[in-house]
C-alpha cells in the first residue's frame, strides 16, 4: 500500500503526552497538561510551520484534542493547527492522522493563498472548490484544506460542464 509519509516530503516531529480516550468516548486517562507543555517547549526550538494533533479515539470524544489546541494555542501562537477529530472524525486512526498531517503540511501555504486572493476581490466573497464537488467559504477551506486535495480534477470538471453548457446559450443571454 502506498503510504502518504512516503508522498510527501514531511519533516516530521512527533510527541506524545499521556492520555487515553476509550473507544466509547470515556475518559480513561487525564491528559497531562504539564509534560505536553514541556514537550511542546521542546518542540518549539524546532520551529514547526504547523502542527497535527491527532490522539487516539478522539473520533469519539474529541476533549483532549481540543485541549491540547488550548495549551498549544498559549505555548506556541501563531502556527497553524490541524485537529484529527476536525479534520477527519472516523474510527480508522491512521487514516484520521494521515488526513489531518496532509492538511496541516498544506494549511500554511493555502492561509496565505487565499487571503491574498481575498484581498484582490475586494469585499467579495470567495467560494472554493472542494474534491466532492461542493463549495466552500475561504474560512473553512483554510481549516479543512485537505477537503481541497483532488479538487483539481473536479474544477476541471465543472469548468468543462459550465463551458458547454454556456456554448448553447444564445450570446444575448450569456451571464459572460
């Protein structure tokens, strides 16, 4: 099988903290605030440009991630976060933390994108493609942007579909 690590070129820095979430949501284990701020601590000589929190059975009970984006908030501000209860709720653990490393390793780069292409519509608002076909606001693209991945082939899609379909309307009607 084809592992995304191996697709992308990611730098990566994992830390653990004690904790533990059963599979039906209890909490079986307190999260350890103080060592995740010293690992965090030691993470940050580092320098992340984002980071994955991805804890196990956080699809059913998404406490501790959202505690840990609290404490990272405080001890590191700034970068880009990426929850893997967010970004992917499921069961699957490895699918849940491959999904949310691939959005964070695409976050800070698509962030600047789209506030740049904001920017130039001036109050307009933006709505972007996602792989599925739908659309969604810059806002949520910006945190969601593995929802974006394969969107390519989909606009290609879309933009083939609009492009015939304004080739039979009458010129004098045309929106272009």
């Amino acid at each position: 099988a084809h592992r995304l690590e191996n697709s992308l070129k990611i730098d990566f820095k994992t830390i653990e903290v004690p904790e533990r979430i059963a599979t039906d949501g209890a909490v079986v284990r307190v999260l350890d605030e103080q060592t995740l701020r010293k690992r965090l601590a030691h993470l940050a000589t580092s320098q992340p440009e984002s980071l994955t929190v991805s804890l196990i059975n956080s699809f059913a009970n998404p406490a501790h991630e959202l505690r840990v984006l609290e404490i990272v908030q405080e001890e590191l501000p700034g970068i880009p976060i990426s929850l893997s209860s967010d970004i992917l709720p499921e069961i699957m653990e490895y699918e849940r933390t491959m999904t949310a490393v691939a959005n964070a390793y695409v976050k800070p780069i698509l962030e600047t994108y789209l506030d740049g292409l904001q920017a130039m519509l001036d109050g307009t608002a933006l709505r972007v493609l996602r792989s599925d076909g739908g659309l969604s606001s810059a806002q949520v693209a910006k945190e969601r942007c593995a929802n974006l991945l394969y969107s390519v082939g989909t606009s290609q899609a879309t933009l083939v579909f609009y492009s015939d379909l304004l080739s039979r309307v009458p010129q004098e009607a045309s929106p272009v």
